[in-house]
C-alpha cells in the first residue's frame, strides 16, 4: 500500500511512513495514539451496496408483485373482450392486439429484465464482494439497463394512454370499458411505469456515485 501511495512521484515523498488498515500516515511519537485515533474512524459508506440493495428491495417487493397481478388482469380483461370479439369482429381487433402485445412486453420485460437484474445484484448484497461483481455495473451496463426499462415505460404509458382513449370514446368498447377492472388495470399499468422511472433515477445515481467515486480515487 505504502508503495501504491507513493507511485507517480520522482522521490519519496514522506520518510518513515506507517501502514494501519487502509490508513497510511506518518508517526511521529511512538505514543501519538494515531491507531487509536484511527480505529474510531467510521467505516466507509458501501455506496455499491446501498444502490444494489435498494435495486432489489424495489424489484421484490414491489416492480415484480406488480407485474404479476398486471399480468393476471391482462389476461381476465383479454379473455371478457375475446367472447364480445366473436359478435363484432372488426371493432375489437385493435383492441384485442393492443392487450396481446403488451402481455407479451411485459412478460418478456419480467423475465429478461427485472428477474435477472435482480439476479445480478444479489451477489453485491454480500459482506465481502468481489472486484469482479461490482466490475459488471459499468455505464455501459447501466445504460443498457436504463435504455430497456425507458422503452417499455414507453409502452406502458402508450398502452394506458389508449385504453383510457376507450373509455372516453362512444363504441361497443362500453360494456368493458364501463367495468372497474379496466379503471383498475390503467392504474396498475401506470404504477407499474412509475416504479421503472424509479429503478432508472437509481440506476443514474448509482453509475453517478461510480463516477465520483472514481475521480475521487484518481485525485487521491
């Protein structure tokens, strides 16, 4: 370490330096009491495991209880516009393959997205992490992450945008439309898409402090 602190200088910048911990520092009394100074310092702030725990809190507890019961009430409100298809065919075509197309995101968002970046962080939850782990949340990790999770937010708020469009309209959507299953599955579709701007705004903040963090070490 004494040496790693002292790369980049022509000389040696400080005599009889002292390695305690990860504290280097000069002694300058045999009874200075630096180590006893040193050992009542606060441990560093994990920030990489502050950010993957809040990642995986909000993924189990509440974007993947969501998605479920989205998907759940998808497929009851597909099955009540299935039967009606069968009497006016034309009308429920748009409908029907707007409802089937966003199950599909949705499932697809569920498993490849939410389920394994909650894989991922998992290992950075421990006491000791490996270099190697924290290594794999690069920016570029990051931002892939954040571009999947915008483009189905995306979707979502489209989807809610036009089943309320339904409900507004005079057609043959009425009957389904006048359910509360329908007032019920907007407004999970909605929270749902604000539970992913909040896992983004974490993901900016976490590759932000990675940033700072690596300034920090480059100027120290």
């Amino acid at each position: 370490m004494q040496r790693k602190f002292c790369e980049g200088f022509l000389f040696f910048p400080i005599r009889r330096l002292r390695q305690y911990g990860s504290f280097i520092f000069k002694q300058y009394s045999s009874k200075s009491g630096v180590k006893t100074v040193l050992n009542a310092q606060p441990e560093i702030f994990d920030f990489n495991g502050y950010y993957a725990a809040e990642l995986a809190r909000r993924i189990g507890n509440t974007a993947m209880p969501q998605a479920s019961k989205l998907m759940q009430k998808l497929e009851t409100l597909y099955a009540v516009s299935r039967d009606d298809m069968n009497n006016s065919p034309v009308l429920f075509v748009e409908f029907n393959e707007k409802i089937i197309s966003y199950y599909r995101d949705l499932n697809i968002y569920q498993s490849v997205v939410l389920e394994n970046l909650e894989a991922e962080v998992k290992p950075a939850l421990k006491k000791k992490v490996e270099d190697r782990v924290i290594r794999q949340f690069s920016p570029d990790h990051h931002n892939s992450l954040r571009g999947l999770m915008k483009s189905f937010i995306k979707q979502s708020n489209s989807t809610a945008s036009f089943l309320q469009k339904c409900i507004n309209s005079n057609n043959n959507f009425s009957d389904i439309c006048a359910d509360k299953k329908m007032q019920e599955l907007i407004a999970g579709i909605r929270e749902l898409a604000l539970t992913q701007q909040q896992l983004v705004a974490l993901l900016q903040h976490w590759e932000g402090q990675q940033i700072l963090n690596g300034r920090q070490v480059y100027y120290n």
